[in-house]
C-alpha cells in the first residue's frame, strides 16, 4: 500500500477511529499518532483487509506495551523516584554516559558467551531486534519462531546483563 493510499484510509476512518477508543475510554492523542506511525510500516509488509480494526488492534497493543513498561517503572514516592530521574531534563551528558554504558553492556554480551549458554547467536539477533523497538511478537514472526521462546530469550539476557554489569 503507497503512503497516499493509506493516509487517504485513515483520513477516511479517523473520526471512527476516535470514536471507538473514545468510547474505551481509551484514546490518547500521542498514542494515536504512534499507532499511525506503527500500523503504515506495518502495512509495507502485511495488507490491511479492515483498516479501522487494524488500527484499534494497533492502538490496543501500543497501549498495552506502554502500560507494562510503565508498571516497570512505578515510583512509591516523589523521594523515591528523585533517585532515579534527574531532575534536568536537559542533562544530554548524563544521557549520553547512561546510553553509552548500556551500548558496551550489550557489545560485551555479543562478543563474550557465557560457558554452557545454548543460542548465543539467536539470542544476539533477538536482542539486536528488540532495541529496535520491535516487539517479542513481531520478532517471532521475524525469525519464524514462538512468542514464548523470545520472551525466555530476552528474560535470559536481562539476567545476563544484570551479572555483567555487577
């Protein structure tokens, strides 16, 4: 589908669209143009037969995703979530340092196996894809193989890194 035919489709539904999540009581703007944004890429390789289900369905697992990572990260109190966040937001140095850190944890995991650890190179290719931002279910379609089994993998290799990095 050419971006001109699917920007016609969602201009066609959007109002529906928003109705739907609405009455969910469901609908964020930002989400909503996230799930644009996931469901045209998406639709470069799969085609979209119902596009108004499709973009909810869309919608439904962004949700999803943003709600487990933010339940990752709940804070008990204000004191509590200073540890961890700095109050400028402008820091970049600070960022940088962080992302650079986490870069070398993950190249030292790539180029080091562990003894005994079966899959290294799937595991590294399951990795490699999920900082891209894909999600278990789209790699498992990518490397044809279950859900389940990427979930193990990516639980394995935060446990990995978490000794690494001790």
């Amino acid at each position: 589908m050419s971006s001109q035919q699917f920007g016609e489709l969602y201009l066609r539904y959007e109002e529906n669209i928003k109705k739907i999540l609405n009455s969910k009581r469901i609908f964020d703007e930002d989400l909503f143009n996230d799930t644009y944004i996931a469901l045209y890429e998406d639709s470069q390789h799969n085609e979209i037969t119902d596009f108004v289900n499709a973009y909810v369905e869309f919608y439904g697992k962004l949700l999803k995703r943003q709600e487990q990572h933010e339940s990752h990260y709940d804070c008990h109190d204000n004191a509590h979530m200073l540890n961890y966040d700095r109050p400028d937001d402008s820091d970049l140095a600070y960022r940088e340092q962080v992302g650079n850190r986490v870069d070398k944890l993950i190249r030292l995991y790539a180029t080091h196996p562990q003894p005994g650890v079966r899959n290294h190179s799937r595991s590294c290719k399951i990795l490699r894809l999920y900082r891209q931002g894909l999600t278990e279910v789209e790699i498992s379609n990518k490397l044809k193989i279950s859900q389940p089994t990427v979930h193990q993998h990516l639980e394995r290799i935060i446990e990995r890194l978490k000794a690494i990095a001790k």
